[in-house]
C-alpha cells in the first residue's frame, strides 16, 4: 500500500510548480506501523535524474522539505527516492496528537501553537499525526521547548524524523 500526500494549504509550493510524485520505501515498525510501505511526496524536477521535495514527509525517516534526492524508474514506472544528494537544512518532526488529551486530539489548534514559531506542515487526521517542517532560519530552541512542554502537559508526543547538528545542538545546550 501506498501513502500519498494531496498538496495542502501548508505546503510551501508554487502554484506554476510542475511536481512529480516520488516514492519514499518505508521500514516496517511493527505490524500496525506504517500503515504503508511506501510515501509517496511531491518533488520538482532539478535535473533528468535529480528531485528537490515539495512536502513534509509524514512518515519516511531522515527526509525533509527542500532535500535533493536521485530518483530513478521502477519497472511498475514508479519513480524511487534513492540517495539524498544534499540536505536543505530543514528538519521533519512529528507530532502525535493525544486525541484522549487535553487538546480533544485537535490538529489545528496543535498546527496554530507552532505558526507563531515559523513553523508550519501537514496534518494527518487518520493517524493524529501533525510532520512539521521547521527551516533553518527558524530559532530552534522555542520549537523544543514548546514540544516537551506538549509532552509534559499530555497534549502530544513527538519525533524527531530529520535533524541537523543546530537542532542537536540546542537540545544540549536546554538539557
């Protein structure tokens, strides 16, 4: 099965955008997780053989919005993600909603938390998931605090899909 992503008034696209949908192969996590064995996400072609993604990743692992990725042809004529050329800087974190929680398991009133932060992404209601993209010029160190305070107050739990040393670093220097 296939997880595909529909374009979102979250995802920082342009609308004369020509994209392409690459497929992401995705590690069985146990049974239930993923609900898929492949995410499929929007890109743009950069060269014949090379794609910058367009999307957040909701559930493929050390991918973020804006990397460069080489693809290539399945013999269904699905294209493939195969090695990650450059990272853009971007990180992906996932926030699990407690839809038991104090938040009633509201996606957008999580997604407005982290607007004030420079945050912003794309919701999956099927799962109570939120994949965050959060670019490098955004000051890591209040997305962090906001995410363990959610954690602390039962409002979400979260993880960490794609970082970079800077995100690392400020989670260091916060311990």
């Amino acid at each position: 099965m296939r997880v595909r992503h529909r374009l979102s008034r979250l995802s920082p696209v342009k609308r004369n955008e020509q994209l392409v949908e690459v497929g992401f192969d995705l590690p069985r996590v146990s049974e239930q997780w993923p609900p898929g064995n492949r995410e499929c996400l929007w890109a743009q072609w950069v060269t014949a053989d090379a794609v910058r993604l367009r999307n957040v990743p909701s559930l493929a692992y050390g991918v973020a919005w804006g990397d460069l990725f080489r693809v290539h042809r399945a013999e269904t004529g699905d294209l493939l993600a195969g090695k990650r050329l450059h990272w853009s800087g971007h990180c992906t974190i996932r926030v699990f909603v407690n839809q038991d929680g104090p938040l009633n398991g509201s996606l957008q009133r999580v997604s407005e938390m982290f607007a004030p932060l420079g945050v912003a992404g794309e919701g999956s209601p099927q799962w109570g998931l939120l994949a965050f993209d959060v670019p490098p010029e955004v000051d890591v160190v209040p997305v962090q605090r906001l995410l363990k305070d959610g954690v602390r107050e039962d409002w979400w739990d979260y993880e960490e899909a794609c970082v970079g040393a800077a995100w690392i670093a400020a989670d260091e220097a916060e311990a």
